[in-house]
C-alpha cells in the first residue's frame, strides 16, 4: 500500500487502551501507529476502558486528545467527554486477560459498530478467543485437547507419548503456561491448579521441540495479508518464546507451507472483523491467534529497517473513507 498523498478527509481515531503507566513506550506497536496518524495530522484520542460511559442511547467515554511520542510518551492537549460515534476509527488495543469486563466491553462497542470502524471488530473478538479460535483451522495445529478434567488431559498426555503445553484460555504473554514433561511425577499436581479441580477450561498441546532451539515466528496479517515476521528465540532455561519474558527477536521468512496457512485464514479473518491479527507458528503448526492486541511493528521494523505502521494508517484511512461512502448511501435511501 502506499500512502495516499491526495486524501482529504483528517481522522479522529481513537485508541482502547491500559492505562498510560503500563505502556512501553519504546516497543509499543501501538505507539507505532499513533505516531504514524498523528504525523498525517489525524487526531489521536486516548480511552481508557473504565472510562466508557453508556447514557440514554449514547456511548461516551471520558477521553484524551493525546500527542505521542517514544521518547516522552504522551502529552494530552485536551480532555473532554465525547459521543464515541464522534470517531471515525477505534482502535481496541485492550489486552487480556478475556474477562467478563472485557466481554462487556465488546458488547458497549457493538453499539457503535459500523457507524465507527472498529479494528478488531468486537463480534470478531468475542468470538475468537486467542486459543480457541485455532480449532477452526483443525488441519494446522499440533495434538489439541481441551478439557476442564484433570483426568481426561492426562489420559490424553499418556495417548501423546510426549511433552505437554497447558495453557489457560484467558490470558496473554505466556502467564499461566506450564510445560509437563514426558513421565512427570507432578503432572496430576499441575492440572488440578490449572483447572481448579475441574472448575476452569485449559488447553493441552503436544509440545513441540523445535520452539526451544528454533523457537517461533510471529506473522502479522492486515486485512488477512502478511504485514510482517519475525522469529522469537526463548531465553537459554525458558520454554516459553514471549519476547516479555527474554525472548529474543531474529529475522524470519515464511515458508511455503506457513503462506498456505495464511491463504486459509485470510478469508475468516476477513468474515469475522479481525483485520489486525498476529499469529504464531512452529513448524508450520498454527498455536495462536492473536486479535487482542498483536505485538511486533517495531521488532520487525528494526530487523526489517521498515515502517510498517504506514501500511496500518493507509489501511484505516481507506477503511474508514468506505465506511463513510456506505453511511451516505445507507442514509439517502
């Protein structure tokens, strides 16, 4: 895509986010994009979720008119109390964990939804838990078991004959993760904790060696092309390739097989509203979707020495102009 020098229309945009503190400012790929909006003059509005108000058929929230910066951070120009349908892009960059908070949050946006565009579309989000949602795509992923049974996922180690991922369904950057090794003496111990003796959904996976030396590739999709790659080596005594936790960012390509996956995707992404996603491979093997709040632009950006996000602001630009074209339509008649 390039940038469209004749554009006419300034957006306001609005960014769905933690709190400001949480931010790190300088691997922040959503301060990537904010940076590359406000550099075309679009305006950039900070909402945080807590601030959301619904009053009398109006979604508002209580936002800030930010400028951003890697070095400063951010510098509200103003704050005020705004009719959300005000916006013309919502960027939801809310990340998990997947409560019930977050749930009522997609519902409150689905209000909105398409008067503002929305990225990811909070249909899309609902439905695609970043674990699950890889059970649509059953031919890509490695032996999956889903269970609240202690019992029934050691049944399924057993029949694996090899190491065991467990993950918890509602968070995000390898917390809660376990890894039970072939023959562990503890492995009964570890998923009644995981699954609060039954109470609490995991997932299990065979756990696949090639991510503790090769480790795995992060691929960015918009609109459901690639964007950009690039590999996450764990840390020397970690399992867990999340750059949070020590993982080291590398060059990568795709594989022919790994552009076949995307092929497959891109059509449900597309169906489902999911037009930022980030998903995660080993060997080809499809382990997450992320729709959340994908994390990578300024990783890849540095192996790359390229500018992703003016990829993503082209895109929201057009998005948001069609959006509008559909509104008139839909109005005159």
């Amino acid at each position: 895509m390039k940038h469209n020098q004749n554009r006419k229309k300034l957006l306001k945009i609005g960014f769905l986010m933690d709190p400001m503190e949480k931010i790190l400012l300088d691997v922040d790929t959503s301060i990537s994009i904010m940076m590359e909006a406000q550099k075309r003059g679009h305006q950039i509005f900070y909402i945080e979720p807590g601030d959301l108000v619904y009053e009398n058929g109006t979604l508002g929230a209580e936002a800030r008119q930010v400028l951003t910066s890697r070095t400063t951070g951010f510098k509200t120009v103003s704050r005020k109390r705004m009719d959300l349908k005000m916006l013309d892009v919502i960027f939801n960059r809310k990340e998990p964990p997947f409560d019930a908070s977050y749930l009522y949050l997609t519902q409150l946006l689905e209000l909105i939804e398409p008067r503002v565009f929305i990225v990811n579309s909070p249909r899309g989000v609902r439905k695609a838990n970043e674990k699950l949602y890889i059970l649509e795509f059953p031919k890509w992923i490695p032996p999956t078991f889903v269970s609240n049974e202690p019992e029934r996922i050691e049944t399924f180690f057993k029949k694996e004959k090899s190491d065991l991922i467990v993950k918890p369904l509602d968070e995000r950057g390898g917390k809660g993760i376990h890894l039970i090794r072939r023959g562990s003496r503890n492995a009964r111990e570890i998923l009644n904790e995981m699954t609060q003796c039954g109470a609490k959904w995991v997932m299990a996976q065979k756990f696949l060696n090639q991510g503790l030396t090769k480790g795995d590739k992060r691929i960015l999709l918009l609109n459901g092309e690639l964007l950009g790659v690039f590999g996450k080596i764990p840390k020397k005594g970690e399992f867990r390739a999340n750059l949070s936790l020590g993982a080291k960012h590398v060059r990568a390509t795709l594989t022919k097989k790994e552009c076949q996956l995307i092929e497959e995707l891109r059509p449900k992404l597309i169906r489902d509203g999911l037009y930022f996603a980030g998903i995660d491979v080993i060997d080809g093997k499809l382990l997450e979707i992320n729709v959340t709040s994908p994390a990578g632009i300024p990783e890849i950006n540095e192996l790359e020495k390229t500018h992703l996000e003016v990829q993503v602001v082209d895109f929201l630009e057009q998005s948001s102009l069609r959006g509008s074209r559909r509104l008139t339509k839909q109005s005159r008649s």
